[in-house]
C-alpha cells in the first residue's frame, strides 16, 4: 500500500504528534508499505529518507502551547505536488483542523482520507469560530481517529461526527530493553519536557522539590529538555539547586536509558493534554509513574492502577506522594509490574494492526464506489453486459 501521511508541526522540533507519526512511519515501513511523511522542516533539518520538507514552519500560539506551523500559497503548492508524486492509496492527515499542512492536504487530496485528531481542549473558541472554514475539507474525510476519548469528545463537540479511538502506539521493546546508565540511579526523580512551557509543569515540580529534599536531602532532580536551566531553578533555595540537574535534549537512547534508570517519573503536566505519550514511555521502561490527576493522564493510567496520580497544580500533594513512592521499593515495584502489563496495549503491534484495518475499509471503500461508477458509466454508454 503507498500511504501518504502528513504531519501539520515542525519535523526539527521535538514533540508528541511528531514523534507518534516518526513510529507510525517505520513501523508500516518495516511492514513493507510505501510511507513519505510530508512536514514543516527548516532547510538544514536533516531528515529521514521517508520525510519530504514541505519548507520552514513560523511559531503560532495553538491549543495552550506554541506549534511551529506551515501555512500559505507555497506550503499549499509543495502540498499539491506532493500529492501529485506520491499517488498515494490512501491519505493520513494528522491534526486536519490546525492551519498547517493538514488542512492544506484535506483540501487537495483526492481519493480516502485518514484523519488523526490529537488535541483536548474542550473550550476551544477558535476552533468553533473556524468550523464554516472547515467544513468543506472535514466533509472529504473517510475516517477519523482520535488518540484518546477526550481528543474524541473534543472532536465530536467542536466539529461534528465521531471518530474512533485508537490511542498513540509505543515500542515497548525498545523501552524495556534499554540499559539503565549508573549516574542516573540511585534516588532519582526524572522529568522530560520543554523547560519553558509552563503546562508541562516543571514550575509545579519545583515548588514541590524543597519538600521532597527537606526528608530526603540525597534525591536528585534529572531534567531532559531545552530551555532556560537558570530560570527553571530561580525560585529554589541556592543551597538545593546543585540538587537538579540538567540534560539537555536527550537522543531517543539516551531517554529510555532516564527512564530505565530513575526510581521515580513525575508527570506534572498542567493541561491540554489529549494523551500523554511519555506515561507510556515511562511504563515500558518499568519506571513507577506518578502524574498529576488530568482526565487523559488518568486513562492512560487505567485510573490510577498503572501509577500514581496527584491533585493537578498542587505541589505539597506532589512532594507527599513523591515522598511516598521513594519510602516504599515494595510499592514501586507494584507500579512497576502493573504498568508493564498495562502498556502492551499501546505497543505498535497492536496499535499499528488497528491504524492499518482503518486504512484497509476506506480504500476498500473507495475501490467498492469506483467499481460501482465503472459499471453505471457502462450502462450509460450502452456497454453494459447481459
């Protein structure tokens, strides 16, 4: 099958959407199916052999955070040639409503259409102010996925129709299977994410750190991400800030070798998440998981059961809970064996199997109509058999 798919954020900036369409690609691949990734990328991004550059992206203020967006005459002209080259089976548009290359390629494309919904945020006013826009590329749509049921229901009161679930896929394996590094072990926390966004909830973390250190002076912080290292620790004591330290951008190696090696994996994100890819990241690499209490995270969390879940923004029930999980191997290594067991349902073996029975009933579909237009355009020229 030659499957197109299209990725609306900035291949160079690392992110969620980006990453899930990166596995997405390779998994089909290693399936083999024809796969070219069509995304923003700046001129000297090195890229994969399956990604196209469909030109640089410019920051857009989107869904709470900052998207590095592709949009306009020539984006839409990259767009139709692409199209065009690719003759592709079927079409994958991930974030089909964002002002980027989805809805670009929504409006262009011909033939079945997949589309991904990956956002959550119920109260989404530009996202209704846009829907007459809209409508006429949703319309082209065959199937719509949607990541969680709170991207669903946010698709489904914002847009109209429905979508089915199917939840960002994982290499387990490749988590499982990762070396844990020495200088990352022994009474760690970890934390990834983008120092400087705030909903990622890195300020909430610190707050929470000189508690955590007040009983356990020996825990050490270990951040992977970018961003001002100097701003993330202002608000704490000097004498404490030789306590966190800072990564950097970490390779796709090196963050399963964190997550293997950390005693504890604090998610205290703020808001607008749909999913939370790095719980299930966290989970097959056997890190015990504690998160804060959003409506995705605990899904993904199956309630509570897979890791332990906090009052989202309240930093004295995150050191208490944090303070707990490092007092207790015993229930570590519950959250451990539950989120091991948890997690095979996102591994790509599953997730890739259901992806692809959607692409196989829309272009089935659309072969079943073709046929059924061949033989009315036989009967209207008289060709029909007896």
């Amino acid at each position: 099958m030659r499957i197109g798919i299209v990725c609306p954020y900035s291949w160079d900036v690392p992110g969620g959407v980006q990453f899930h369409i990166r596995d997405l690609a390779e998994h089909l691949i290693r399936l083999g199916h024809g796969v070219s990734v069509l995304a923003p990328a700046d001129d000297d991004t090195p890229l994969p052999p399956y990604v196209v550059s469909a030109g640089r992206a410019v920051p857009v203020p989107y869904n709470g955070s900052v998207a590095r967006l592709n949009f306009g005459f020539l984006s839409a002209a990259r767009v139709r040639r692409w199209l065009h080259d690719g003759a592709f089976d079927v079409i994958h548009i991930h974030e089909p409503a964002s002002p980027s290359l989805g809805l670009l390629a929504c409006w262009a494309a011909q033939g079945p259409i997949v589309a991904t919904f990956h956002t959550s945020n119920p109260r989404s006013r530009a996202m209704i102010a846009a829907y007459p826009i809209l409508q006429p590329a949703l319309e082209k749509i065959s199937a719509r996925i949607a990541v969680s049921e709170y991207a669903r229901r946010t698709l489904v009161e914002h847009l109209g129709g429905d979508a089915v679930v199917i939840p960002n896929g994982v290499d387990v394996r490749f988590f499982a299977d990762a070396e844990p590094k020495s200088e990352w072990q022994g009474e760690t926390i970890g934390f990834m994410g983008r120092i400087d966004e705030p909903r990622k909830g890195l300020p909430v973390l610190m707050r929470a750190l000189p508690k955590i250190l007040a009983a356990r002076p020996r825990t050490r912080l270990l951040v992977a991400g970018r961003g001002d290292e100097k701003e993330a620790v202002a608000t704490l004591p000097e004498q404490m800030r030789g306590r966190v330290e800072f990564l950097g951008m970490v390779s796709d190696e090196d963050k399963a070798r964190l997550l293997r090696s950390v005693d504890v994996y604090v998610a205290p994100n703020t808001g607008g998440e749909s999913f939370g890819i790095i719980l299930v990241e966290a989970m097959s690499a056997g890190a015990p998981v504690l998160a804060s209490d959003l409506d995705a995270f605990a899904q993904v969390l199956d309630g509570g059961a897979a890791g332990q879940l906090f009052a989202n923004e309240d930093a004295d029930a995150l050191a208490q809970a944090a303070l707990r999980l490092l007092d207790d191997p015993d229930r570590r290594a519950e959250l451990r064996e539950r989120g091991s067991r948890h997690v095979r349902r996102f591994d790509w073996d599953t997730v890739g199997a259901d992806i692809l029975a959607v692409y196989e009933t829309v272009t089935d579909g659309a072969a079943s109509v073709a046929a059924d237009e061949r033989v009315g355009l036989r009967a209207r020229l008289g060709l029909a058999r007896p």
